[in-house]
C-alpha cells in the first residue's frame, strides 16, 4: 500500500496566533516528543521578526536545543533575507518560504504585492544556493475570503516560476478552508503531471469541515506528501474566519485505518495530542484523541453485562 509522509506544523503554524506564550521548555519538549511519532517533518519555528510574532521570538534556542532523530527533517519558516542568515545558523534542513496566489491576502499577510513577495523570495532563494533545500507554500490556492475563487491557472503560473528557480518542492495550501474534494482532484492532477520531479505537499484546513475529505481526495490522485497539525491547531490570523489546520492525528488514523502506510506511531501521536490542551490552556478540536482509536474497545455498560447474563 501506498507510504503517506506527513509534516507536523504545531509548532509553526499551530502556535503563533495563541494569546499565551508557551515557554521554551514546553516547546523544545514538544518537538522531541514529536519526533519519535514517525513525522518525516516537522516545521520547528519561524524566524521572522520577533515583533512579528512574539510566540515564537526563541527560534534560535529551539532550534538549538532539540534532539534531532535520524529520519526526521526539521524545517524552518523563512520570510526574507534576514531571517534565511538566522536560519543557516539553525542548521535547519529545510527552509520553508511562503507568499500567496491572492493579492488582496499577500498585501493582509505580509503587507506587499505579489510580485514583490516574488521577487524577495527568489532572492532568498538566490542567496540560499542550493546550500539548504527550499520548499516554497502558497497559500489560498482554493480560494481567497476577500477575493473569492483564485484560478488553478495562477496557482501553476506561480509554481512554475518557483520550479524554475529550482525549489525541491511546493506546498498548495488551503489556508481558509475552501477546498472542495472535486476541487483538490483537479488541482493535484494537473500539478503532479505539470511537475513530476518536485516535491509536492497539501495543506488544508477545515474550516468548513472537509478537510479530511481533502485529504482523501489528494490520496486518491497520487498526492503522498501532507501537513497537519497535532490538535488541528491553529489557522491564519490574516484570514476572517479561518480555523485550525487539519488536525494530524485525525487524517492519519483515517488513513491507517483505510490501510495505507503512514509509518506513524499513532498511540503515542494520541498521547501527546492528549496534552496538548495542558500546554496551550485551552481546548484543541482534533476528535481523535478524545474519542480513541478505533482499534480501542471500552469496557461494556455494566447493564450489557447484565442483559448478557440474563439471556
């Protein structure tokens, strides 16, 4: 069966627009914790301005203070220049670039058009020289909640431009939920045939509850490489209405149970999605890990037990 890699982006993406600093400790602790699940990445921090995002000003200590397991990369989210000299030093394997197909969510997110996010990122890119992987996302590829539908045709336009400044691989994300399962088909088609060397990886949210049905969706044409988010931590601060990122532990067991290799530690995913809500103060909404798997029986109501033996 097919081998499904996912990439945890709890910490990243699930963290920064909590109202509570989780100190670095738990973090650190955290990433370790996660590492032994069987993520092939996870994305540890993000080093933009600390007056950015305040949650995640102790890049360089996480980064310096994880263990790293043979197996796992550890990715890092940069915004420019700047922050690709404090992720060299890091010693991340993988650098994580981000601009979007909506112009009206480029200019909210990161306070520029899209071309001139293009043209800083392609000199980040420049600056890199293949001297540590690049994995460029775009996001609201599905559609944006200020502009509405975004093309499939800008989508590949933007990917083909990254591809020829020989990114290892793409992330198509859908940053507010608005993917559809026939949606995802189409899109995941066309840019597997477009560009099959690069590594392509989907990002969904379920805002509107189909996340998981995208993910299946993506399965099913080919896609093997997916983020997630222990918990379904998070969602994008720059877009309304937009809630967290598919929860990890619950499109991993969906596709354990449907027989597909995930290479995923799925108990000790649980465990720790378990507590998670310590760490952040709050309810998360994965239903995994509250429910149990469905390999886990509980023990019969003692009246079962009682009609049993009155039969």
């Amino acid at each position: 069966m097919t081998r499904i890699y996912f990439n945890d982006v709890v910490m990243r993406d699930g963290l920064q627009i909590e109202a509570n600093f989780v100190p670095t400790d738990d973090k650190v602790k955290l990433v370790d914790e996660l590492s032994e699940c069987g993520f092939a990445k996870i994305e540890v921090t993000s080093f933009t301005s600390p007056k950015a995002i305040p949650m995640l000003r102790d890049a360089e200590e996480v980064m310096g203070r994880i263990k790293r397991v043979p197996g796992v990369e550890y990715t890092v989210l940069v915004p420019n220049l700047r922050g690709a000299e404090r992720a060299f030093e890091s010693k991340a394997d993988e650098f994580n670039l981000v601009m979007s197909t909506s112009e009206t969510h480029n200019l909210a997110n990161l306070r520029m058009g899209r071309e001139k996010s293009f043209a800083g990122l392609a000199e980040v890119i420049k600056y890199v020289d293949g001297r540590t992987p690049i994995n460029v996302s775009l996001s609201t590829c599905f559609g944006c909640p200020m502009e509405g539908e975004v093309p499939q045709a800008v989508v590949e336009k933007f990917a083909q431009r990254f591809a020829d400044l020989g990114v290892r691989g793409l992330t198509i994300c859908d940053t507010t939920g608005m993917a559809n399962p026939e949606q995802v088909k189409k899109m995941s088609d066309e840019l597997q045939k477009r560009f099959p060397n690069l590594q392509l990886t989907l990002h969904f949210h379920n805002t509107r509850g189909m996340g998981l049905a995208n993910v299946l969706a993506a399965v099913q044409s080919g896609i093997v490489r997916f983020d997630g988010s222990l918990g379904g931590l998070g969602g994008c601060p720059y877009a309304p209405g937009a809630s967290g990122n598919i929860s990890s532990e619950d499109a991993i067991h969906m596709l354990d149970a449907m027989g597909y290799d995930t290479g995923m530690n799925i108990p000790k995913l649980l465990q720790l999605a378990k507590e998670l809500p310590r760490i952040v103060g709050h309810e998360v909404p994965g239903q995994v890990a509250k429910a149990g798997s469905t390999y886990t029986l509980h023990p019969e109501p003692s009246y079962v037990d009682e009609l049993r033996r009155a039969q």
